[in-house]
C-alpha cells in the first residue's frame, strides 16, 4: 500500500464535518475540530470550493455547504451498486463469523425471494438456494420486511381475510395474529422464525436499507434446531444486525446516532 497523501486526507477529512450538524461550517469551525492551521484551512476551502465540492451559504458570509460535486459522485456510486453481490459479499462475511447459513432477501409483494446465499460448513445444514421464494409470512426475512411497510401498503398485501398458507404447524395462518408479530419485529427492529418454514430450523432476520433510509432487503442466520438455543439467538440477532448494517452502509445508508 502506498503511502497517504497528507493534503488529500485533510481535504477528505474537511468533507466528512459536513456530515454532522446542521451541515454547515465556518473555516473557524474547521481549525477549532481538525486542529490545522489557520493557512491550511484557508488553502483546503478554496480549492475545494473551487472544485464545487463545497459553496458558500447564501446569506451567511463564511460559512459553507456541500455542493453539488459529492451529489454528483454518490450518485454515480448509487448507480453502479448491486444488491446482490455486494448482499453476496457481506453474507460471506456473516457465515465466516458464525459459520451458519446466511441469506439475503427482497420482498416481491408477499413473498420473498432470497438473492444471495453462503452455506454453513456444518454436515447438518439449511439446504436452500439463490432464487428460491417463499411465502413471506412464514419467514424471518419476510416478516422483517412485511413489518417495515407502511400500515396501508401491508392492509392491501394482506388484508384481514388473507388466507395464509401454513409451511409448518408454527407458520402463522391468523393475519390478525401475523399484524401482532410485526408489531413485535417494528417494535424490535430485529425478527425471530420459531420452525415456521422448516420443523427443524429457526432463523433471526435484520434490516437492510438504502441511502435514503428505505428497508430494500434482509438479511437472516438459519440455525438448525439441534445448534439453537436463547444464547444464541440473541449471539444471531447481533451478528445479523451488524451484517444488516454493513450491507446499508455500502448501499449509502448513514445510520443516525
């Protein structure tokens, strides 16, 4: 690796303060918080101002915003992203951690369709694939994603005489009794499938969203019964939030302390 260009990381450093507060700065405000020199600020303002990188605030003298060139850049990184292969990378990283079978899912009206898939190395295993879909009710992924609808989209995907085919004798069947559950998962922000796709496993699902906060996928841990118990779930629910929270990070998600 070669060696970091101390003027460039100053300059990057000043275009990451613009991403706290109310997103304004004075050259006072950046030489109080990165500790530079009055000069270097100066130099860094002006070019990057220059550049269009950043602009001053109308009305403010001295203070500046972001402009539109970041827009311009963010926005060509959003249009070259694949969920499924970046979802592929960060559900390998999952499975390596705790070699269990990872998945991530989208949402096709009331099913999912799971896009990516690492398998656990264990001989006792969820046996699934890519592309495979499933009744969204009856699953981790399906349900953290249901419970993040809007209450008017989720009434018309699922109203209440929906007749909600059973994958097992867990799978929920009642939609007043599936409206409860996410209510649960909403409340949570995290989903737990007690043996309702497969009598012998259970799963724990989290959140995926894009970069503007929108829940666009899920990604899930299946564990077989036999490796299943309250420790691990809550190990499960961890890791798959922290993988959840990866995967929005590289889609342009920003998390909000």
């Amino acid at each position: 690796m070669g060696r970091l260009v101390p003027a460039v990381t100053r300059a990057l450093d000043i275009l990451e303060l613009f991403l706290d507060g109310d997103g304004t700065l004075s050259a006072p405000d950046i030489v109080r918080r990165l500790q530079l020199p009055r000069t270097t600020v100066h130099e860094l303002v002006t070019t990057l101002a220059a550049r269009g990188y950043i602009v001053q605030v109308q009305g403010q003298p001295g203070r500046y915003r972001l402009g539109v060139r970041p827009y311009q850049l963010g926005s060509r990184y959003a249009e070259q992203l694949d969920l499924a292969a970046e979802g592929q990378q960060v559900a390998r990283s999952v499975a390596e951690t705790c070699d269990e079978t990872v998945h991530v899912a989208i949402l096709e009206y009331t099913d999912v369709i799971y896009i990516a898939k690492v398998d656990s190395t264990h001989a006792v295993r969820m046996v699934s694939a890519a592309g495979r879909r499933l009744p969204a009710h009856c699953t981790s992924v399906g349900k953290m994603l249901l419970a993040s609808l809007p209450e008017v989209e989720l009434n018309a995907r699922i109203p209440d005489d929906a007749d909600l085919v059973a994958m097992t004798p867990n799978s929920i069947t009642d939609p007043a009794a599936l409206r409860e559950a996410l209510a649960q998962i909403r409340e949570r922000g995290l989903a737990v499938e007690n043996r309702e796709s497969n009598p012998d496993v259970s799963c724990v699902a989290a959140p995926v969203r894009d970069r503007t906060g929108r829940v666009v996928a899920a990604i899930s841990i299946s564990v077989p019964m036999i490796r299943w118990s309250d420790e691990r779930r809550i190990e499960l629910e961890q890791l798959a939030a922290k993988g959840a929270a990866e995967l929005s990070e590289r889609l342009g998600h920003r998390s909000v302390a």
